[in-house]
C-alpha cells in the first residue's frame, strides 16, 4: 500500500498578525475589566450578544478575509485565525456573528448574486447580520442527502416547505442557509437535485422555536418552513448542486480552533487556581494537556494555510474536528478528577462555573458539525481505506 501523507504546513506568522493579536487581546481584556461580557465555556455556540458582535464588527475583525469592496479587509487566513483564537480563549460571546462569519459569507462570496454581496456581505462584517446553517431535519443529520424540505418551483421564485433542526442562533439570525431538495429523489444518485436557498427568517411561513438543551440555554432550534417564497435570486450558486457547494464548506466549518479551544477557559481557570500546589500526577494530566492543544493547533493553523491557499483539505479538517473535539471533552473529564464538579445554578465561584457549565455542553462537541464516527470514516476514505 501506499503510505499515506496529510499535509499540515506550517505558516509564517508575520507581525502583522502578531500584531493584531495583541489588539484583539487588549480590546477583551478592556470588555472583561469593564464587565461586558463574563467569560463563558463554549462560548462560540453558548454565548450569543449581537451587541459584542457589532463591537467587534466595528472594528473590522468580522468577513476580514473578504474583498474591501463586500466590507472586508483582504487580510489572509492567518489573521482571521488569529482573531477567532483570541476570542476563544477569552471566552467572549460571539456565537451570534460565528458561522456567518466562518461560513455563510464565503459561501455568498463564493455562490451569492452580486447583489446579495453588496448588500449582505457588509452587514454581516459590520457585526449587524447574522446567518444560521439549515442542513439537519428531524430524519437527517449524519445521512444529510435523505433532507425532505422540498422547493417547488413557482412563477419569480420557489417555495419552500419542511423543518430543519438544531438551528444554532437562529433566534437572533436574520437569514438561514437552507438545504432543499429541487429534484427527485434518485436512490442510485442521492447527492443529486439538492439546492441551497438564502432565506430571509422574517419570510410570511417561517417558525422558529427554540430548543433548550441541559445547560439550560435555548442556543438551537427547529424552524419550520411552510409554503415560503423566495426570489430566484436567493439560489445560492446552481440549482442541483447544493451537495458540492455543502462539501466545500466543511473544511471551513470543521478545521478551526473552535474544534478544540471550546473548554479552554476552563482549563485556563484551573491552572491559574492550582498553580502553586500542582505537582507529580496533576502537574503531568494537565503537561499531556497542554501538548495535545499545541499539537492540534500546529494541525489547524496547517488547515488555515492551506485554506488560504484556495484550497479544500477536507481530510485533514475532519481529522482536526475528531482529534480536537475528544480533546475538549477530555479535558473536562481529566479535570473533574481534581475539582470535583458541584452541578449548582448560581456560582460565585467562576472554575465550578466553567467547569459544570462544559460537563453539561461537552455531549454536544463530537456531534456538532458532523459526528465523530462520520469524521473517521471521511479520514478512512481519505486513506484509500474504505
Ligand atoms: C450543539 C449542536 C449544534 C448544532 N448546530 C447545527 C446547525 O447549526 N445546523 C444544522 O443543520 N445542524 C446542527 N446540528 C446538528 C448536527 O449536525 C447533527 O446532530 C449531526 O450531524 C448528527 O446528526 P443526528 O443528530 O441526526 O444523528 P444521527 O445521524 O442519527 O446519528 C446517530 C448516531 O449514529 C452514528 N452514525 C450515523 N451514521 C453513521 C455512519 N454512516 N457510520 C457510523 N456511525 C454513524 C452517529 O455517529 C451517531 O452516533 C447541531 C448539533 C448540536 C449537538
């Protein structure tokens, strides 16, 4: 057999990017003193403030990759990188903006009418415009090509019927990416005669309900589309091929430091409260810890180059996401064993907070954006294995 090679190539880091790290850095330990927001685990999915978010869009560190001429900064993907990291660790609530910014505005930029750039793109650098991600249905999720929402075509448009499930900040989201099928359904070609759709959410036929999860926040949702029209021009890229425009944004979606930072702040909090006295076996769970997070870190900032090379290293993204999703949810399962987790509402004590806050939120790590078992068996075919 072949040996098989995945490519993690190291980026250079110019000053630049140093540079606005520590803009960013400063910026959230300023919001932190001033108490704008308390720093939270899981921050990217649990934490929604479309305020914070505008804060952040005002000073151009949403859509930064992006064209000037859509609100962006034609900066690279290691200062996007950079930003979201920053972020994570401190724990901010930026999940209102994540996916639009991550996902939904390349996607526009990628498959949008010119108008919708024009008129979207810089509203959701502007930290004003927020995307919600319509893939999952209540039968299909990991079988993504089995979706039942349906669009029929109508005279100016479509019209779109069907629920979609688990919807994160759709609640605060002004359009959703919405996975239709536009064909019938070919059992020997089910990724055919798929198609995504912009949909505005204030659209006459749309429900949005949301869905509370054990840690008590409401941060997914069902949203039930019935008979909704939209224009032909919220077709995003062609009609029918909605499957490859989908398998194209999950190196974005899966590769990030999102996929391993998501219990950071806990482990951050941790080390800080058990500095002095750790020693012998506390000293090496948390050592192996920390090797593992740079390790997955060299991985993703690899991912970040070659996504800003224009390229789509799926493989390697889902490899992050595997890696990096059991890592976050070890962390917690290593730490319990030194700080007992007391499972309580009101928390004056902010590492019971973190840390019984991820217990209940580390479920959801390796299912999110695609299970871990269906991470292994894109990794496998990557391999030549399956
Ligand atoms: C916190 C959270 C946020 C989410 N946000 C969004 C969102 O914004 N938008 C959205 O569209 N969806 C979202 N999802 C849904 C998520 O993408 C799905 O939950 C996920 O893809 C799994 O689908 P499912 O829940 O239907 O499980 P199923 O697909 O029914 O899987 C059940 C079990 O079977 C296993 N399994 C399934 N197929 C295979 C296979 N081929 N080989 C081996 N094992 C398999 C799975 O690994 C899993 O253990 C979110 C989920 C969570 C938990």
């Amino acid at each position: 057999m072949d040996s098989i090679r995945f490519n993690f190539p190291a980026p250079a880091i110019d000053d630049s990017v140093d540079s606005l790290r520590m803009d960013v850095r400063s910026f959230l330990q300023e919001e932190i003193r001033n108490g704008s927001f308390r720093p939270g685990t899981d921050c990217w999915c649990a934490g929604i403030d479309p305020e914070f978010s505008r804060k952040l869009g005002e000073r151009g560190w949403i859509g930064v990759t992006w064209p000037k001429q859509y609100g962006g900064r034609e900066l690279s993907a290691l200062h996007r990188y950079v930003i979201t990291e920053e972020l994570l660790v401190a724990g901010a609530p930026v999940h209102a903006h994540w996916i639009a910014d991550r996902q939904s505005g390349p996607l526009i930029l990628a498959t949008g009418s010119e108008e919708m750039k024009q008129t979207i793109l810089p509203r959701i650098a502007a930290g004003e415009c927020f995307v919600a991600l319509g893939l999952s249905e209540p039968e299909s999720g990991s079988d993504l090509a089995s979706v039942r929402t349906r669009a029929h075509r109508v005279e100016g448009g479509w019209e779109i019927t069907g629920t979609k499930l688990w919807s994160s900040g759709a609640q605060s989201c002004q359009y959703m990416t919405v996975l239709a099928r536009t064909g019938e359904r070919n059992e020997k070609k089910r990724h055919e005669g798929l198609t995504q759709f912009l949909v505005p959410l204030d659209s006459p036929g749309v429900t949005v309900r949301g869905i509370r999860d054990m840690s008590g926040v409401e941060h997914f949702n069902e949203s039930h589309f019935e008979k909704v029209f939209v224009a032909d021009d919220a077709v995003l890229g062609s009609v029918g091929e909605g499957w490859k425009q989908i398998t194209s944004e999950l190196a974005l979606e899966r590769s990030g430091p999102e996929r391993f930072l998501s219990t950071f702040v806990a482990l951050e909090k941790s080390i800080q409260q058990g500095a002095a006295s750790m020693e012998g076996h506390q000293a090496r769970v948390v050592g192996s810890i920390l090797a593992r997070i740079r390790a997955l870190r060299a991985m993703s900032l690899g991912v970040a180059a070659l996504l800003g090379q224009g390229q789509s290293p799926d493989v390697e993204a889902a490899l992050v996401k595997d890696l990096g999703t059991r890592l976050e949810q070890d962390i917690i399962e290593r730490l319990r064993e030194f700080w007992p987790i007391q499972l309580k509402q009101n928390f004056g004590d902010e590492l019971q907070y973190l840390l019984s806050d991820s217990l209940l939120r580390q479920p959801s790590f390796t299912l999110r954006g695609g299970t871990n078992e269906v991470l292994k068996g894109i990794v496998a075919r990557g391999m030549g294995l399956r």
